[in-house]
C-alpha cells in the first residue's frame, strides 16, 4: 500500500491508455509521457503498461506502507526518500514508512513513479487510466489526494533482484533530428486532412511561427499562440475523429495539439499531425515552452519509431541482467 501525503492538482495514476473505446466516444487517456512510464516499469520488471502515478504539480509526498521496489522517470527532477537522494531514471528499495518527497523539475513537466507489481486499482474498459472528465478508472476516477490509499499488485518474480541502479533518460539516448536551439522543441508532423484548404500565406506561417504553449493547456489539448491561422472562407464541416497529436484549428485562428485526454471527435479543421515517436516528448512540455513544426514522411514518422523501441528493448534487457546478478 501506498499512503497520499502531499498531492496538488492533476497527478493521477495511469497506465499506457485505454485502447479499444473510442467508438463509444471514450477517449484514451493514459500517460502523457508513455516512453517514461515504460522504462520505469523496464527497471523493475513489470510489464511496460502497469499502471503508475503521473504527477505534474509539485511537492509530492507519499509514504510507503510495505516494503517495495520503486522507479522513478521523466522530467529531471530531485527527489528524497528518508533524507537520502534518489536520482531521476532510477529504481531503489522502500521500506515500510519510508517517506518519498518529489520536488518541482528543473526541466520537463512530469514524473512518473512505478512500483513493482503496479498501481492495482481495479481496471475500467481495459485500463487503470484516470478519465478525469468521466469521473472513471484510476483512483475513484478523480485527482489524487492527502489521505488516500492506493494498492500494490504482487512483485514479479516475488520481487526478488537487485535494484539501485539506473538508466540513461530518454531525451539524452534517443536520437532525434533538431536544429541547434535547444530552447524550441522540435515536433515532426505531417500534414492532415484539411491542411490545404488555408493558404499558402497560412500554411508558411504554420510552419515558420515559433508557437508558445499557453497556460490554456491541459492533459486534453495543448494550445498554441504566436501567430493565427484563418481560412479565407468559413468551412462548414462535419464531426470526425481526432486522436491524440492531431493539430486543430478552431475559428480562434490558435492551434491546439490533442493530447491524452483528447475528445474522440471534433469537426475544427486539421493543419497537421505529431508523430508518435515524438509526442512523449511534447508531454513533457510545460505551458510557456516553445516549440517548431516540420514536415516529414510517413515513412519517416514510421521510421522514427525505432530509435524508440529499441532502446526500450535495450533498457529491459539491461535492466533483467543487472537483476539477475
């Protein structure tokens, strides 16, 4: 058992997203940063969708109430188990009353605790993801808070291995083309359905514009400023499906980039896609970060899929031999 000690707004559990229900006008939810969350799991021998916590508001305190193998992932952050320094992208051993303090990041947006076994609160079409706007899955189907109680599922291999050790984060071992500036996060798209009814004056400010997330952003969508994109005529169109990394654009002329909890439909024109090789990295994006567009193929975007996997695989493989010593 895990005991709530210090939670703010909008941390919740959740695994890699509830696949499967979009027809039923569900969305997916699930982790804003699944490269994260898998890699925790890789550490301590779970399988890469266990649910975890997702927390993006800080402190977060919490007090382990067994003996437990954790991990820690995503955003660089520092964190405090009984006063000593756990480092981020690393798994080490709780004991019962051990207390975990999380601190704001000094860079990205979210960290991600895993435990082996998983967070094991029951499972909601598929999934122990939070629907915030629904009011299901995770814990009770809301944010988390001081007092609450989440259960531990069984270790695997009955929690035997060795911990203390870590990973190299994402951001650092997998490649991705992106020019010099590394204060402007790179995304690669490709162009969606509507991208050719603005103009060629809209399309060129679409990809030249250095767009700001704003402080309008949630785990829904994440909207844009720093320029505004119209259509020469208003377009009538009907509702279609969205997923999470499709660029809309609303009459406000200010993208939003869907994002986990996207609505499974909408009928604003679509500018673009984001890849998925590279919406982890935009879920660790705060608003106030700046980010730039462009294109690729979708052979490149499949492509840009394997740097991805593989050092995954690489991380669990490791991660199994060290454990093993």
């Amino acid at each position: 058992m895990i005991e709530i000690l210090t939670s703010h707004a909008f941390n919740t559990v959740q695994d890699m997203g509830r696949r499967g229900a979009r027809r039923f006008g569900v969305s997916t939810s699930g982790v804003m940063d699944p490269v994260a969350l898998a890699a925790g799991n890789a550490l301590l021998g779970n399988a890469d969708g266990a649910a975890g916590i997702e927390i993006q508001t800080f402190p977060f305190r919490l007090r382990f109430q067994a003996d437990v193998a954790f991990a820690l992932t995503g955003a660089d952050h520092e964190a405090r188990l009984a006063d000593a320094i756990v480092p981020p992208w690393w798994c080490a051993q709780a004991r019962a009353g051990d207390v975990l303090t999380i601190a704001s990041p000094r860079r990205g947006a979210r960290v991600f605790l895993t435990v082996a076994g998983g967070i094991d609160v029951p499972a909601v079409m598929g999934s122990r993801s939070t629907h915030l706007r629904a009011g299901f899955g995770g814990y009770d189907g809301r944010i988390l808070q001081a007092g609450d109680i989440l259960p531990v599922g069984a270790a695997p291999g009955a929690g035997s291995g060795r911990v203390n050790f870590g990973a190299e984060p994402a951001d650092v071992a997998i490649a991705a083309a992106r020019p010099a500036d590394d204060r402007v996060l790179h995304l690669r798209v490709m162009r969606a359905g509507e991208h050719d009814l603005f103009s060629k004056a809209m399309q060129a400010t679409f990809w030249s514009t250095t767009w700001k997330i704003s402080a309008q952003s949630d785990r829904g969508g994440y909207r844009l400023t720093g320029g505004k994109l119209t259509l020469a005529a208003p377009v009538e169109m009907r509702s279609h499906g969205v997923v999470p990394g499709v660029v809309q654009v609303p009459p406000s002329g200010e993208p939003i980039i869907q994002m986990s909890d996207a609505n499974t439909a909408g009928g604003y024109p679509k500018m673009a896609a984001v890849i998925q090789a590279d919406l982890w990295r935009l879920g660790q994006a705060s608003p106030g970060s700046l980010i730039a567009f462009s294109e690729v193929s979708y052979q490149d975007a499949v492509a840009a899929m394997t740097p991805v996997n593989d050092y995954l695989a690489k991380l669990r493989a490791t991660a199994e031999l060290y454990r093993a010593l």
